[in-house]
C-alpha cells in the first residue's frame, strides 16, 4: 500500500486483518478477546527492551565497521588470520544476501579464496542484532551452544569447499 509523500505503509493489510479479527472475537467471546490483548500486551513489554538493545547494537556494529574495508583486506590475508576474518565479517554483515554477490564476485576474480567466501556466507546465520532476542525466547544456554556451533560449522564448510575445489 502506498501511500502520500514518498512514506510506505508496511504490513497495513495484515495489521487490518488482525483488527477485524479482534473485533469479530470480542463480539463472539468478550472474555477471550481481552485475555488474547492482554496476552498481546505482555508480550510487547517483553520485546520492547530487548529490541532496544538490538537498535543500539546495530548502530554500534554499523558505526565502527565498515564492511568493504574489511572485505577487501581479506584478499591478502592467508592463514588462520584469513579464516577468523572471513568468520568476523560474516559474523558482523547485515544486509541483504544478494548485496554481496557482486562485490564477493569481483574479489574473487581478484583472488579472494572461495574458502573464505563459504566461511563468510555461512558465518551470516549468525545475526548478532537478534541474540538477545533468541536467548529470551530459547534461553541463555541453547543460544550459546547454536551460535557456536554456526561459527564453527562455517570454518569446517570453508575448510571442505577449498579440500575439494
């Protein structure tokens, strides 16, 4: 849905939806309508800090790195260093996924390794912003052992795509 002076609506008709839902509901069942908004409502206070942290983590990350400095510098990198910087800029990335695709491209004709490309496109399942979230919603302990168990993953994943090129 458009709307005036450049400004889009996102998710209007979903949003409208969900209204007329409620309204059917409460003229339905009033009690379940209420215990369904009051649920809505926990759960928004909930969210609330916890997105808070991820704003502010986003903007951290998007303010201090930039990643095509970082990118371009993993060309020359060999070795162990190599690896972890592929794994920390993949860690660090935001963005589309198709944003990276010419630019990963035109590195890799300049010899960036297709070892490290792997590392960093697996190592983006990590979404660093969304962690607090996660860990509310899965717990502390499930959240650590998934994130590493994603970082080291995308080491072996780059590892394997170099053993058999």
């Amino acid at each position: 849905m458009k709307s005036m002076r450049g400004f889009k609506f996102r998710g209007v008709k979903f949003f409208l939806f969900v209204l007329f839902c409620y309204i059917i509901l409460a003229f339905l069942n009033t009690p379940a309508a209420v215990s369904s908004l009051q649920k809505s409502f926990e759960i928004v206070e909930i969210l609330i800090p916890i997105f808070v942290i991820i704003i502010i983590l986003m903007a951290v990350i998007g303010y201090f790195f930039q990643e095509k400095t970082f990118i371009s510098s993993m060309v020359r990198q060999k070795g162990l260093k190599g690896w972890m910087l592929a794994l920390f800029i993949g860690l660090l990335s935001h963005g589309p996924m198709y944003a990276w695709y010419p630019m990963l491209e035109d590195l890799r004709k300049k010899g960036l390794r297709d070892g490290y490309i792997t590392t960093f496109f697996y190592a983006r399942a990590v979404k660093l912003p969304l962690l607090p979230l996660m860990a509310d919603y899965f717990g502390f302990g499930f959240t650590v052992v998934l994130t590493l168990y994603i970082i080291v993953a995308s080491v072996i994943q780059g590892l394997l795509v170099e053993f058999f090129e």
